[in-house]
C-alpha cells in the first residue's frame, strides 16, 4: 500500500500519527493528508477475520450398519453375503444374547463363526450346539451344495462337532432329531465329523443309532471317503 504525499505525489512515510514525504521534505499529521490517502490508511487499519472451514468425510464416521435377526436370519437362508459378510456369526450373536454377554462388542467383531461357536462350546456347549442347529436349519435348502456344506461342516462347526465336550451331546440330540442326522449324513459334505460321531456312537454303546447312521450315510447321493469305524475290541 502506497500513501502519497498531499503536495508533491511522491510516496510518504507514515511514522504514527503523521507523515513524512523524503522527495519535497513536508510533513504533517494524518488528518492533512488526501481523503483517498486516509482512505487507504483506514483500510489497511480494518482487522481481517479469516475463517477457517474443515470438512470431513462423513463416511468414516458413520458407524457400520446394524442388520435385525430377521434381516440376518434371511441372508443366512438365501446364503447371500453381499451386505453383511459375517451374517452367519452376527445371526447367532442377535439369537443368543445372553451367552454371548461373555465377551465385549469389540472381542465379538474379532471372532468369525467357528471362533464363537467353539468358545461357546467350551462354556455353554448345550447352547454351542444349538447354535449349530441353528445354521444348519436356516441354511438347510443349500447343504446339498458342496461349497456351503463345506463352508458349515468343515470350516464353521469342525472343530465344534469333534470335541469330545459336544459329542455326547450331539449322540443324545441325534437319537431324536431326524432332521440333524439327515443333514450331517445325507448332505454334500462328509468326513472327519461323521466320523468321529459314528465312532462317539460306538463308545457310548449306542449302536442301534450308529446303524441307523451308518444307513443314512449309505444312502448320501454325494461321492465321500469311506468312513472307519473304530474296533469295539479293547
């Protein structure tokens, strides 16, 4: 900004309340000058409020949607993941409330299904293994693809089915859940769980239910290893 001199034109110093022209020599307070040069001092004189605006992405804030029982019932039943990767384990976590009250919501969102069913099993198992009916009844059109029976039977539920925790609760809910035995012998996955049920039956002297097993495995459409029963001799 350039304050010129009232007389000659030439550019002034203002030092304070007056001004100083260092071309002609004159001099004088303030008010002497032109009013465009006041002007200009008032101007340069008016504080300037600068503000500041910070905009955030509002995405990152938002917290992750929160699906309902029955929205997360029906993804397991259409075995469609696309929303909610994690339908099969958020559906037992909104159906069994009170056993999963254990954990924190942060140590739950670290868990996947076999994870939670496997520490339930270890606390809870009765309630273990009817989280695992549960899946397998919401998901019962689909088991006899390869892909969604292994997902469930050797991935989810493996290490749950052959803990010798579970098996003798699974032998006893076998002898009056028809359901249950079809769908672990007559679906597209059969292997290491079957068989360590079979052989639960034997030990637990329940062989009229490991026939009636065994001729429900007989009858599986799906190609499978064969099954080793173990000895009953000691």
């Amino acid at each position: 900004m350039t304050i010129r001199c009232p007389h000659c034109g030439s550019p002034v110093r203002i030092r304070g309340s007056r001004w100083e022209c260092g071309y002609c020599g004159d001099f004088g307070n303030i008010s002497s000058l032109h009013p465009s040069e006041k002007a200009k001092l008032m101007q340069a004189a008016t504080p300037t409020i600068q503000v500041t605006v910070t905009v955030t992405d509002s995405s990152e804030e938002e917290p992750p949607r929160r699906f309902s029982r029955a929205e997360l019932e029906d993804m397991v039943r259409r075995w469609d993941f696309d929303e909610n990767e994690w339908a099969c384990r958020d559906l037992l976590i909104a159906t069994f409330p009170e056993a999963v009250s254990l954990w924190s919501e942060k140590e739950l969102a670290e868990m996947d299904t076999m994870d939670l069913l496997v520490e339930t099993g270890r606390r809870e198992p009765e309630t273990a293994l009817e989280m695992a009916k549960l899946l397998l009844n919401t998901a019962e059109e689909h088991l006899q693809d390869k892909e969604v029976a292994s997902q469930l039977l050797n991935w989810d539920m493996y290490d749950l089915l052959v803990s010798d925790d579970i098996l003798p609760l699974l032998v006893e809910e076998l002898k009056q859940d028809d359901r249950l035995a079809h769908q672990l012998f007559q679906r597209a996955y059969v292997d290491r769980p079957q068989e360590a049920i079979l052989n639960a039956c034997g030990r637990l002297g329940e062989k009229e239910l490991q026939r009636k097993l065994l001729e429900l495995l007989d009858c599986n459409p799906f190609p499978h290893d064969e099954i080793e029963l173990e000895s009953d001799e000691e």
